[in-house]
C-alpha cells in the first residue's frame, strides 16, 4: 500500500504526511499524560484530511464539545475507509461504536479487548478502554485489560500508572503502590502514577507523606489538564482536611489552585468545577463551610448555566447538592428533571444500571435542601455508596456521599445505624480522625460508654499527622 507511515507504537497508518503523523503521535502523548494541549489532533487533519485515523480520533476527541464535526469527521473515515489500515479499521470500529445510540458499554470493552488482543501497544486504545470501565465501575474489567497487554510495553511509559489506579480500586493496595512506583521511576512527570500514589497513601492515612510527595511534584503541573491539576490539588487539600491541618491551608488550596484555573486561558472550567465542589462538599460535611464565605455561592451562580450539565454524573449531582443548598431551588429540579429524561431515553440495560445514579441524585437533592429524612428513606438502610461507582467515580470522590449518610444518620436520631457503618469503614481506615469523631458523636448520641476514649483517639490522630 502507498503511503504509509508508522506510528509511535509501530503500527501503520495510511497517510504520506510526516507532520500528521507527528501530530497523530503528540496526542497520543497529551492523552496519555494528562496534558493541555490535546486538540493537537485537529493539526492532523490540517496535513491530511484523508487520514482515517486522523479523522476518528478527531471525532473521538471533539464527540462531547461539537457531536455535528464530529459526526462529519466519522463519516469522512468511513468513506475511506476500505483503503486504510487494519490497524486504522480496528481504531474506527471500536470509536465508531461509542457514537452508537444504542451502544452497550459491555460490547464496547469487548471490541477494545479484540483491538489490544491484535495492537497490544496501543496505549492510547487502553487508556479509553479503561475510562468506559471506570464509568462502568467495572475495575475489574480495566485490570484485566491492562493486564492483557502489559507483556508487551514492560518498559512504556504510562502502562504502569494505568495499572495501579485499577489495582487501588479493588483494594489491592500494596500492588498499586508498586505498580505506582515503577511508572514514577520510569517517568517522574507521569501524572497518573503520582496521582495513583497519592490515592494509596491516602486511603492508608499516610496523609503527611501524601502531601509532602504531591507538594513536590507539582512544580511538573503546570503542563496537566484543568482536571488533572485541580484534581492532584484536590487530593493535596483532602490530605490536609483529614490529617486536621488548619481549613484556612485547605482554603488557600481552593483558592490558589482550584479556583484560580478559571483565570487561565486555556482552562476547561467543567473539569475545574467537578474538583470545587467535590472540596467543598467535604469541608460542608465537617461543618467549616463558614471559613469559605461565600465561595459554595459564586461557584453554585456559575453552575445555573446548563451548558455545564449532563457531562457526567458525578458532577452533576455535585452541582445538584450546590443548587439545591444556595437555595437555587428551580435551577436544580430543572437540572433533576433533566436527569429523569435522559434516564427514560436510555436502553432497558441501561436504565437499570443508572437507576441507582438517579436515586443518589434525588437523595442529593434532597440533602442540599435540608430534607435529611427524606434523603436517607430514598437510598434505604443499607446504603454503601461503593455500589454507585456507575456515576463515575473513584473510591476517594465517592466516600464523601458515605460521610453525608452517616452525618444525616446521626442527625435523624439514628445514631445506632450511623455507629454501625461508621465501625465498618474504621476497619479498613483506622487512620482517619473524622470517622472517630462520628463514632465518638453517635456514641454520644445514644448514650453508651466509651465517647471519651473514642475522643482521645481521635485527637491523638489530629495531632500526629500536621503541626
């Protein structure tokens, strides 16, 4: 075949452009780590409209910000596509199905298995493979999927951060802080793998080491997307909240890191907004919502604007919690109705998988607003909400959604459930003073012994992480 170039994992691609190949290969690399300048792909097109790949990961990359371009640009591959690549025929199936209607998430992993089964050092395939499975909750299927091809990229880069984010969310924690470490000492700027560290050390309690290894490597940030830098500053700020650093440092954070990607010109604020409020529900639970002033409302006043809804479920059901608590009562039925509607188009499948999304987002709702009863009867008495990953969410953002349950337990009168639960997630985080400082209120609450000691306990921690 004439004019064929190779990519950077060797596989061919029909195009006579050298620049739309380096192009093709600059995105590969901004996806991979997290950087700013991922429209670099539209630059391919400019050196060979004809490129097949060139043409669907365009459409792949521009699917949420301009569906009719991208429509255009899948329909520009597939008129070429008989004389392209069978590697480009694999990349153009596998995308070209996520644009279906009725798409099954299942069969999409499935045809990315079939990709890596015959292009294993396709990281880039990997790497959105992995993110149908995180929004699946599925860290299973994403660990197989790494697992799969990991013999043949040993040495690559980004593989082994990709590794332990799904190894951390099964709770193979020493695993991931090795897979973590590796991917560190082959690239110290690989921002997956320093994130994933910091998620071990901080679901560990090893809040301080957390820190001081975040807080070193963010001089190498300036070059992340707006998710991932306010995301890894999330992280930092969490660390500080729960090692009881003083909130104005977690403020600071919010303000000095967060909140001020708005002011960059090349910031995507959706990806700022989903960090915000993730923050700011955190630091409301604990009851230091006061030391923000008035910060939850400017940033609840931008979120009114619908072009940042029904991007994804967890941010909106953040922004549902912020509209509803600022008293932006019409905005956000407005924005639950919306939810409902495009629960009732999804397949039958489909519907039954998100139909949980769609109960923590009434209960949310229903929380900000201050009707804690009502919250706590629509999600049940066995409420865990590890089992609502499906709004795509990681352990760590979820949690906070398991701390507004037990605060509302607690504030219901319902002080023996909330000890319960409370005791059951103190096995596996020993470490976290809020969780003692919960026990040591329901124990209060219901009168038993023990609430000084559950105190002591609690305070020593406060103590032992920050000066």
């Amino acid at each position: 075949m004439e004019g064929l170039k190779s990519d950077k994992w060797g596989y061919e691609v029909k195009t006579s452009s050298d620049s739309c190949i380096s192009a093709i290969n600059d995105y590969y690399h901004q996806v991979l780590a997290y950087g700013r300048n991922m429209e670099v792909i539209l630059e391919a097109l400019v050196h060979d409209k004809d490129c097949v790949l060139a043409n669907v990961l365009a459409a792949h990359f521009l699917h949420s910000s301009d569906p009719s371009k991208a429509a255009q640009l899948i329909e520009a591959a597939n008129s070429r596509i008989e004389q392209s690549t069978s590697y480009e025929k694999a990349v153009f199936e596998t995308i070209n199905y996520l644009f279906s209607h009725d798409r099954d998430d299942d069969v999409a992993v499935e045809l990315h298995s079939k990709l890596l089964r015959d292009f294993p050092r396709d990281l880039l395939s990997l790497k959105r493979a992995q993110l149908l499975c995180f929004y699946m909750g599925r860290a299973d299927l994403s660990l197989d999927l790494v697992q799969q091809v990991l013999p043949h990229n040993q040495q690559e880069n980004y593989v082994y951060g990709m590794l332990a984010f799904p190894l951390l969310e099964l709770g193979r924690m020493a695993d991931a802080e090795d897979a973590a470490k590796r991917g560190f000492e082959i690239n110290k700027q690989d921002f997956w793998s320093q994130h994933a560290l910091c998620h071990v050390l901080q679901y560990e309690c090893r809040y301080k080491e957390a820190v001081q290894f975040m807080e070193e490597c963010s001089k190498s940030w300036s070059s992340c997307s707006s998710f991932m830098l306010t995301h890894n500053w999330w992280h930092v700020a969490l660390c500080y909240l729960e090692g009881h650093s003083p909130i104005t440092k977690v403020r600071e954070i919010y303000d000095d890191h967060i909140w001020k990607e708005l002011e960059r010109t090349d910031a995507v604020p959706v990806e700022m907004y989903i960090n915000a409020l993730g923050l700011l529900l955190r630091v409301y639970v604990r009851g230091k919502l006061d030391v923000f002033e008035d910060r939850l409302k400017i940033l609840a006043a931008s979120l009114t604007d619908q072009a940042n809804w029904f991007l994804e479920w967890h941010l909106d059901l953040l922004i549902l919690w912020a509209l509803a608590f600022t008293k932006e009562l019409s905005k956000a039925e407005d924005l639950l109705n919306g939810l409902k509607l495009r629960l009732s188009k999804m397949s039958k499948k489909k519907q039954q998988i998100m139909q949980r999304a769609m109960q923590l987002a009434e209960a949310v709702y229903e929380f900000g607003r201050g009707n804690e009863k009502q919250a706590l009867e629509i999600l049940g008495p066995n409420f865990d909400a590890y089992t609502y990953k499906i709004i795509g969410a990681s352990d760590e953002q979820i949690d906070v959604f398991n701390e507004v349950w037990y605060v509302m337990l607690l504030n219901t009168g319902q002080a023996t459930k909330a000890i319960e639960s409370i005791e059951k997630q103190l096995k596996q985080r020993e470490g976290a003073p809020f969780l003692w400082r919960l026990l040591e209120k329901g124990y209060k609450l219901s009168g038993r012994p023990g609430a000084a000691t559950i105190g002591e306990k609690a305070r020593v921690l406060e103590t032992a992480y920050f000066d």
